[in-house]
C-alpha cells in the first residue's frame, strides 16, 4: 500500500552519535553467516513466479502465493501455518465512467497491454481499475475541478462561488492520502468523485513514460483504498476484534470507514477529456497542473458526468503466513518481522520485492537454525495478506492476538516493497541508534560504501546543490559522521496496528530514491519487468534489504537486552514539542493579519472585480494553551533517559542474571506506556500519543498528535486537554526509566 519517499532523515533534531556501536565478534560471525544465505538469484525467481498472475484479495494466486511460502517456511525449518481470517472486501461487479455532456464520451476500462510486459496481456482474472470501500451509486452530475481535494481547496472554492453540493469533483492525485479526497466531497455534499493521475507529479513531468521509461503512461491508472483510515484500518465490521467467522460484525451502513458515494480512479489520458472542456472560472495559481490544457473549475454545466459502481459485499477469505523460531533464553519475548504478499494486480514493486526480501532473511535463518544457532528471543516471521484494501490481515491478526503480543511483544519491523537507491528509515526513535549501526555494516550494492556512508554523502551533495529539503540537524549529522534521524510513522503499512493501537515499538524500512517504481504504483504495468528493468535490476538492493532488515531482526533477537537508546527518543519529543508551540505562535500571528486584513477591506480591494474572490471566512483567535504541564514532562523524560543511558554504558554489560531479567522485563513493554486507552478525538482506536496518521494526511505522521491537530483543525479545548493527557503518558515513561536505572545501579 505504502508509496513514501525515501527521505534521507527525517525532520527531527537529535543529539549525535559520538560513533556507532559495533556489533560484538560473534555477532559478526553470526551476521556473516546470515549474509552467505541470503541471494539475489533467488529473489528473482521467487518474484517471477509470484508476481505472474493477478494476486488481489481472494484470486487464486494470491492463495497459492501464500501456500507456497507456507512451504518454503516448512522446508527451512520454520514452525509455520496460515491463518485465516474472513474480511468485507469489495470487488467491482461493473463500473462506468462516462461524459454526458456537451458530448457523450465512454471513459476508462481496463488497461492495454505494454509490448515487452508480458504480464500486462495476462488480464483474465485482474479487476478493472476501482478504489476498495467506495459507495456505489449510479450519478449523473456537472463536474466540478477541486485541484487535490483537500481542506484548504474547498475554502479556496468556496471564496470563488463555487459549491460542490450535488455535484461530481474530480481531484489529482498527491499532496493527501487518496482517501481524503472522495471524504471531503462527500462531507461537502459532493455525489460522486474521480481521482486521476496528473503528470506534473505523476507521468511525463517525472521522465520517460512507460515502457521507454519507468514513469506513469497516459493511460495507467493508480488504484486503491479510500475507505476511513483515519478512523481505524482493519476490517470495516469488527473494529478492534479479530474478523474470525464467529466474530460479531457491525452493519455495513453502519460502519464508518465506508464511503457513501461513488468513486473511481482515472489515467490522465481520460481526465483530459473531461478537464480539456471545462469552464467557468479559471483555476486559481498552484491549480494548474502537468497537462498542456488551462485548468479551470467547471461547476457551470458544461461537463457533466455520469459516474457508475456496483460491488459485490461478500466476506472473503484472507491467508496470513505466520512462521516462527523459538527462543532459547526469553521464548515468551517475540521480535516479529512482517511484508505484505496482496496486491491489487501482480504487484511486483508493492508488495512483492519486499516480500521475497523478507523470504530470503528467513531461508538464512533457517540456514543458521539447521547449523546450531538459536535465538535468545522468538522470531516471528509474517506474509500478510489483504493489506491494500486497509491493511486487514495485519491488523485482525494484532487484534485477534492482542492480549499475547502486548505480553510478548519486543518491537515490530516492517517492509512494503523496494527499490534502488537510499535505506528509508521511520520508526519508534529509542531504536533509532540500532538502525544507524545496521545501516553502517550494510555494504550499498553498486558504491561500495556503507549504506549509513551513502546516505551521509547524498545529504551533503543535496544541502550544496540545493536540490531539496533538508533538514538542518540531519544535515550537521551527516557532516560529523553521526546518526541520521529516522522520521515519524504514520501509517499506510502494516506496522499500524502493533505501534499505534496496541503501543509495540515499530520500524519501517526500504530503499529506494534511484528507482521508478511510482510510476507505475498500483497499476497493471507494477510487474516483473518494470520491476527488474527500471526499479532494482538483479534485485541488488533486495539483497541489501535482506540483510538490513536481517541484522535488526538478529541484534534484537540475540541481545541480552534489547537495544535501545532513550535518549534518541527524548530529543525527538522534545523537538516534536517545540514544532507544536511554533505552529501555535504561527496561527496566532496569521489570525492577527487576517483579522486586520478583513477589517481594512483589503480582500475586497484586492479582488478582480472581472474575477472576484471574496474574503476568507472570519475564524477564532487562536488562544494560548496550557502547554506547561507538557513542556516539564519532556524535561523530565530528558533527565530520565540520559541518566538511564549513561548508567547502561557503565555498568549495563555486566549485569548478574537475577537483575538482567529484572531490567528486561521493564523495557520490554515501556512504549505500551505512550498509549492512552481513551485514544485520539473521534478516533478512539489510535492510542499513541507520540505518533499517529494525521487526519487529513492520512499515511502522513501526525506527531504529539492530540495537541498538534487540536492547533491545526482549531478545536482549542482539546489542545488544552491532550496536553496533559500526553504529558502524563511521558511522565510515566520517564518514571518506568528511572526505575531500570535504579535496577541498573542495584537499588
């Protein structure tokens, strides 16, 4: 599901590294080993025959993929079995979108096959390009442009006349999550939407399209999920219980998470057709996009549209590979490992090439397991299934067994597909000191370097090129040879569920920056080919996933505590408060201006009287917030964490037995303290009061998210509310700190 960016660092300033730990002799041995078993070669033939035929929730292949790495689980040694859930998952019965008017104009179908793409004619058992969780409907309505269909579109609609109510939008694709787009709408009175792929972020405006590159063609077509997810993922009837066949299910019109209206996705080929004739006033600056046509709002009767879903609601069976190595030491502690195998055709980039890297860590392991070796701590190594629709196979998983993973639980390490290019890193940040000690044994496959050296370089040519974005204590890291910030997760991968609901520390990991596989993101053309032509040829950086997300599976796995570094984790939350108090200080100077500018007439005056825009609507002064209570928490977690630090580096490596298990015990589930069990406003099922997705960013992290939105979405009262909310979670955080201190120092 997940389509990131592979940032370098995220945006959080952190103390340095004074150099990385190196893992012990051993270890190296160990991880040495690991490497041997870990192949290309077999990557490549693993991902041909999966991504061979359409692996959508409920086809045949898509259960034959899971079988057949339920067998290849079993041969390497593994204790393995499928589990079964049955989910609500929607596939189209028939879909039309068409122009009615000023002409009639049948648009999108199923897409044509691409010479060289010898999948792409395999299309028997594919569905036609749709969106999961739409509300089918048969619409005919005047079309309404509304740029990417996000908040601030509407207000800019709004001051220009146009109103969307009993209309059709069409939206591009980009800036939010997918799943905002048709919601907005419909909470604007919209009975239907398009969501289409412009080429200014997606087609020609990135490079050659396919197949002479690796770019979206006019006619590929992105689908999707647009149910809620920032209500809950999972299963839309059994939210926060595992969809077993028993499991009491809600109505489907009373689930949340499901539209109310019509949806299909488009190529840009066809949305040129409908933008090409629209009228009435022309789309405002940042509105016009990568098609070679003036953007324009239309709302006037010009275009109208007829716009047709129905689906088949069945229940459908969704297959979960579940293989397990038993601990030696801690059996009951579990380090658990997890890709996605669905896809939403063959699904070769997303999820496939993270799929086989993750198939190869465990034939390694199994390797390692048939020589001896055995894990301190039991691995848990998961293929899900049905994560495209709204991550369902992981999340009825962590639901149906969440009693077990919140007592057993150490951290949970994810991937979703990969590429060519930079190691992407998000996650929980106590561990973000042993992702930048993997990344600094990870030889990068066509430099040479270490992956944490190359990442180091492309920041510092980036920062002098002035080629984008970079973060100024990423960048000071990179220049002295320290750690590079992870970012914040959000969601949109299968790591939800265990890091925001159930409170499990999380990392998610991938390559990529160099290679082209956005450009053909949930489409047919997402094969074998694009994948080993344009994305990672040879499958060089699937090794080198292998053997990243290997080591960190390994080093949690064999540590004799786990290793974390709080006070990575203290600085980010202390930056994360600062960011909050800056955006409060910034909307009270933007009401000051706005609020001065209404009162001068100066939108009035400003406005074309031959195109007039109206002033903004009047808004609330924002307020200052008790963020007091808030601001001393974080010291506290600052002086807690780097007294825990610095005790562990003393006298950590020389703990008796007695007081090791003591301390473990501790740390094992102190990140279930960040939860709040009343969860985030309107959505209860989001507990994390550190990361979650933002509402309307949807895989987008929202970070001290009860405070920041309550700023951002001008709900004053809950930023008073969740600020001590969060600071208590914080505090009992830090007070859990302080007592494996004291076990540290044997107190």
């Amino acid at each position: 599901m997940a389509k990131f960016g592979f940032m370098l660092a995220g945006a959080c300033a952190l103390a340095l590294a004074q150099g990385v730990i190196a893992a012990p002799a051993d270890q190296k041995a160990t991880e040495a080993a690991f490497d041997a078993g870990v192949s290309s070669q077999d990557q490549l033939d693993w991902l041909k025959q999966m991504s061979s035929a359409p692996n959508h929730v409920g086809s045949p292949h898509d259960k034959a993929n899971a079988e057949f790495m339920l067998a290849r689980f079993k041969e390497w040694g593994w204790d393995a079995h499928i589990e079964t859930f049955q989910v609500l998952y929607p596939t189209p019965i028939s879909t039309l979108v068409e122009m009615v008017g000023p002409e009639r104009i049948v648009l999108g179908g199923q897409e044509p096959a691409v010479a060289g793409d010898d999948t792409s004619a395999n299309l028997a058992g594919a569905l036609p390009p749709y969106v999961a969780f739409q509300g089918d409907g048969d619409v005919t309505a005047d079309l309404v442009y509304v740029n990417f269909g996000m908040p601030e579109d509407y207000k800019a609609l709004a001051r220009r006349g146009i109103d969307v109510k009993g209309k059709i939008v069409i939206a591009r694709y980009g800036v939010g999550w997918r799943g905002l787009k048709p919601k907005l709408a419909q909470d604007h009175g919209a009975i239907g939407c398009i969501i289409y792929s412009d080429p200014q972020q997606d087609g020609y405006g990135d490079g050659d399209v396919y197949p002479k590159g690796g770019a979206r063609p006019d006619f590929g077509v992105q689908r999707g999920s647009v149910a809620d997810m920032p209500l809950y993922p999972g299963d839309p009837l059994t939210p926060g219980v595992g969809a077993t066949a028993s499991a009491k299910r809600i109505a489907r019109e009373d689930a949340p998470t499901i539209l109310k209206i019509p949806v299909l996705p488009m190529s840009y080929g066809d949305a040129t057709r409908l933008l090409s004739r629209l009228g009435g006033p022309n789309a405002p600056g940042g509105w016009q996009g990568g098609l070679p046509i003036a953007y324009h709002l239309g709302g006037d009767g010009g275009v109208k549209v007829h716009l047709a879903v129905k689906s088949d609601w069945s229940l459908k069976p969704i297959y979960n590979v579940i293989a397990t190595l038993r601990g030696s030491v801690y059996p009951d502690e579990w380090v658990l490992r997890g890709n996605h195998h669905d896809g939403w055709v063959f699904g070769a980039s997303d999820p496939l090439s993270g799929n086989v890297a993750l198939m190869s860590e465990a034939k390694a392991l199994g390797g390692l397991w048939k020589q001896g070796w055995r894990p301190k701590r039991t691995i848990v190594y998961a293929s899900w299934d049905a994560e495209e629709p709204m991550l369902l196979g992981s999340t009825e998983w962590a639901e149906q067994h969440a009693a077990e993973l919140k007592a057993k639980g150490v951290i949970y390490i994810n991937t979703d597909g990969n590429g060519r290019g930079f190691l992407g890193a998000e996650g929980s940040h106590d561990f973000q000191h042993l992702v930048n000690s993997v990344a600094a044994d990870v030889i990068d496959p066509e430099t040479g370097a270490t992956v944490a050296e190359r990442s180091r370089a492309a920041l510092r040519v980036r920062a002098f090129d002035k080629s984008g974005h970079v973060d100024d204590a990423a960048l000071a890291a990179a220049e002295k040879g320290g750690d590079l910030p992870i970012g914040a997760l959000g969601s949109g991968s299968d790591y939800s569920a265990y890091l925001q609901h159930l409170g499990l520390p999380a990392i998610n990991l991938g390559f990529g920056g160099e290679d082209e596989s956005g450009g053909v993101y949930h489409s047919v053309y997402d094969s074998y080919h694009h994948m080993t032509t344009f994305d990672d040829p040879g499958l060089k950086y699937g090794a080198a996933l292998a053997k990243t997300a290997g080591r960190l599976v390994l080093r949690v796995a064999d540590a004799d505590t786990p290793p974390q570094r709080f006070g990575d984790f203290a600085d980010t939350v202390a930056t994360y408060l600062a960011e909050v108090k800056k955006l409060a200080e910034d909307r009270r100077g933007e009401d000051r201006k706005r609020e001065k500018l209404l009162s001068d007439g100066a939108f009035r005056l400003a406005s074309d009287p031959l195109k007039p825009v109206a002033a903004p609507a009047e808004e609330a002064q924002t307020p200052h917030f008790e963020l007091a209570v808030l601001e001393d928490a974080v010291d506290r977690l600052k002086a807690a964490a780097t007294a825990y630090d610095s005790a562990y580096a003393d006298k950590g490596a020389a703990l008796d037995p007695v007081r090791r298990a003591k301390l473990n015990a501790q740390l094992r589930d102190i990140d279930q303290l960040l939860l709040d069990d009343r969860g985030l406003p309107g959505r209860p099922w989001y507990r994390h009061m550190i990361y979650a997705p933002g509402r309307f960013t949807g895989y987008g992290a929202k970070t001290l998210p009860g405070v920041r939105e309550a700023i951002e979405e001008r709900r004053l009262p809950d930023a008073n509310v969740y600020a001590g909310r969060t600071a208590k979670v914080i505090v009992d955080y830090a007070a859990r700190l302080d007592a494996a201190r004291a076990t540290i120092e044997g107190k």
